[in-house]
C-alpha cells in the first residue's frame, strides 16, 4: 500500500490545545483529485479540535473544499463548494470489540466514525481525506444537465406516463370512480 496522499501523523500523547488547521498543498490536492477521479481540488482545509474520552482522541471540526468534477450528464467541468462537520473517534487497535462475518451487529452513530489505529499516532490527514471523499457526489449536475436530457430525448420518471396493464387498470378504475 501506498502512502496517504495527505498524511498528518498525530501523537494522542501530545495534542494540541488549540485548534488545528490542516491545509492540503497543491501535490497533494493534485493527488487526493486523482484518487478520488474528480477534475480538480481547488481548495482543501480542515480545522481540528481535540478532547479524549478514556483511551480515545476526539476529533471535531469542519472540512471546507472547493471541488471541480465533470456533470454527471453533459461532462462539462463543474465547480461547487463542499463543508462537512469532522466527528472522528480515533481508538488504539484491538480496543474496539470482535464480532463473527455473518453476525448482526447494531451501529449507533458513535460507533460509524471510529478508526482504530497502531502505533503511537494516528493519521488525521487521512481521516480528512476519507471524509471528502464521502463528500463528493459522483452524479453531480451541472445547470445544462435538463436542457442535455431533453436533447437527447431522455424523459425523467416523473414526467413519463405510466404504461401497461396496471397503469390502465388503474385508469379505468379512475374513470370508474368519477
């Protein structure tokens, strides 16, 4: 495996006490773009505040990003602004509990954004990283999408009249009722 695109190690035994801004430079910007198949990442900042919770480090804050991604539709590069709340939960490897493959198991909120991690640090910058990318809308449309659409002679579902025996039963039972 390679290395993250945007790494920032983070000793749990030294937090900071003030907030922490991590800003992506332009390599990795270029890279985390690649990775994550979009145009462009104009912009990538992140502001980090830390607690702890028993063994534990909190990490809370926002991601601030300015995307550029081909619409969905027209393929026409599309630029939009992206801030995501951070409510990550960073936890020593082997604390978080062992569950069989094919039990059910019941997630609560807490529990989605915790990452376990080896060693004496975790990695923020990729928590940061995994973030945008959950962030990113890979069927994104620009404003030409609709005028695209009608070009092309695509019709949405909702503007489609329903078809077929059901769709006609219906129908009688409409005029049946009036």
């Amino acid at each position: 495996m390679s290395a993250p695109e945007l790494s920032r190690p983070v000793k749990p035994r030294a937090l900071p006490a003030e907030p922490l801004t991590i800003e992506a430079n332009d390599a990795e910007r270029a890279a985390l773009a690649d990775r994550f198949a979009v145009t462009a990442i104009a912009t990538l900042t992140a502001t980090v505040e830390f607690a702890t919770e028993d063994e534990a480090v909190l990490a809370n804050g926002t991601l601030s990003a300015t995307i550029t991604q081909p619409c969905a539709v027209t393929r026409e590069d599309l630029a939009y602004d992206v801030e995501e709340p951070l409510a990550l939960r960073f936890v020593p490897a082997g604390s978080l509990p062992e569950h069989a493959p094919d039990e059910e198991i019941e997630l609560d909120s807490e529990d989605l954004d915790e990452i376990e991690y080896e060693g004496d640090s975790f990695d923020l910058g990729e928590a940061i990283a995994q973030t945008l990318a959950l962030a990113i809308d890979p069927y994104r449309e620009g404003p030409d999408a609709d005028e695209a659409r009608k070009k092309a002679g695509i019709v949405s579902d909702e503007d489609h009249a329903p078809s077929g025996p059901l769709a006609e039963a219906l129908a009688g039972l409409k005029k049946d009722g009036q």
